[in-house]
C-alpha cells in the first residue's frame, strides 16, 4: 500500500509564491531551513489544502539559482509499508533501465521521463 505524501516545487521568490498558494486556498503550516557544513542551503516551505497536510513543499535555494518556466518541478513523495514489494509488484514493468535504489527511497525513470 502506498500513500501520497507531497510535491515538491523549486521557487525564486518565497514571498511571492506564498502568496500565490495561500491564494489558490492553500494554508501554510511551518518552515523549515535545511543547513549543510553550517551554511543555509536551502527553506522548505510546507502548505496544506483541506483536510490534507504537508501536500505541498516549496523549496528555496539560496544560491541564488534559477529555473525557467517549468524547470522548478522537484518531485513527489509517497510512502509504502514495503517499499520492495510495492515496486516488485506493482511498477517493475513501468521502470526505465537507470531507475535506482538510495536507502530507504528509490528514484524512479518510467517510460515518460
């Protein structure tokens, strides 16, 4: 059994893209700053809609990057009770040679990319 935990966006402008969310009906719950060797790397911001929590997370980088239209898209997190079954018995024939195992979460290349 898997279930649906969250999308991941790369944003630019947190401000702006809060207001954006919260505009579309989405609230905002919490922040949370991710530090590597001492330094801000970068903000995760989290946002729920209806009864859903933590559905959305904005991700900004303080290196000053940016993404062109429709590069900002980061990923979506699941969660499974057996992660090895769920991907022996559900989406082995839907994988891509080059998909790959880290730790306890697995990227995924199916057929579209």
């Amino acid at each position: 059994m898997a279930d649906f935990l969250h999308t991941m966006v790369r944003i630019t402008d947190p401000q702006r893209s809060r207001a954006f969310y919260e505009a579309l009906g989405f609230r905002f719950e919490r922040d949370l700053d991710i530090v590597r060797n001492g330094e801000k790397e970068a903000t995760n911001y989290f946002f729920s809609l209806g009864d859903d929590a933590s559905v959305l997370e904005l991700t900004f980088n303080h290196d000053g990057r940016s993404h062109d239209l429709g590069t900002g898209y980061g990923h979506n997190a699941i969660a499974a009770d057996d992660l090895d079954e769920t991907l022996a018995g559900r989406l082995t024939n839907l994988l891509r040679p080059g998909s790959r195992r880290l730790l306890n979460n697995v990227e995924l290349t199916t057929g579209s990319g």
